[in-house]
C-alpha cells in the first residue's frame, strides 16, 4: 500500500492510497472523495450525483429535458441570404441587422421562409403594441 502525503497550506496531511485494480472498494473511495471536493466547490447534489455516474460510465440523470425539434413543411427549400433579400426586398446588411432565425448547413446560414414569416409577424406585432 502507497503512502503520499499532501502539503498545502496547513499541515501535511497524510493518505493512503492505493494501488489500480486493487479491488471494488477502491472504486467507493474514489467517488466519496470525489463527493466531497465538488461539495466543498459548492456543487448542489444532483449535479454531484450525475458526476459521480459519468465518471463511472453510467449516464447521467439529465436536469434539463431536451429541445424539440421544430416542426418544419419537409419539401420547404431553405433560402441564401442573397435569396431572402429578394424576397425581403432588402439589402444584405439589413438582413444581418435583422438578425432573422436561420439555419447553419455546413457553416453557411440558410432561411426557412415559413420562420421568416412567423418571426417578421412577431415583430410587427411588438411594434404595434409599443
């Protein structure tokens, strides 16, 4: 059995360690060591016990449910930039103050038009109310 002792700002305090594949317990010791750093890190308890479960190879519990994805029409053709400025009838730079919802297909944004129109009524309906 290893002994190593650790020098910090206190006194040193000494561990013993051991060695891999010592046994099954070794494994238990490892995740109350692991508990109580990221507790004292302030980590709240289910994102310690989903920690503890990856670093064990079990998935993790997710807090937070995934996003749907957003329905769209399957045979809607996704529009270029220059495309939508056409249609918007505006120019390039208007459409990046815009800031419209787009699409990243290989890096390079794409428009679905029926987005376009929800997002256009949006802020048509938010100006009228201000």
């Amino acid at each position: 059995m290893k002994k190593t002792t650790f020098k910090g700002l206190g006194d040193g305090v000494e561990t013993a360690g051991v060695g891999r594949g010592a046994g099954v317990g070794a494994e238990g010791g490892k995740d109350e060591t692991i508990k109580s750093m990221l507790s004292m890190l302030g980590f709240p308890p289910e994102r310690i016990k989903a920690g503890i479960e990856a670093l064990n190879g079990r998935a993790p519990q997710l807090a937070h449910p995934q996003p749907q994805a957003v329905a769209r029409p399957v045979d809607e053709p996704l529009l270029t930039p220059q495309e939508l400025c056409e249609r918007l009838k505006i120019s390039i730079t208007s459409l990046w103050r815009l800031k419209p919802p787009c699409l990243k297909v290989r890096g390079r944004k794409r428009f679905c038009w029926s987005e376009i129109k929800e997002f256009l009524a949006s802020r048509e309906a938010m100006a009228m109310q201000a």
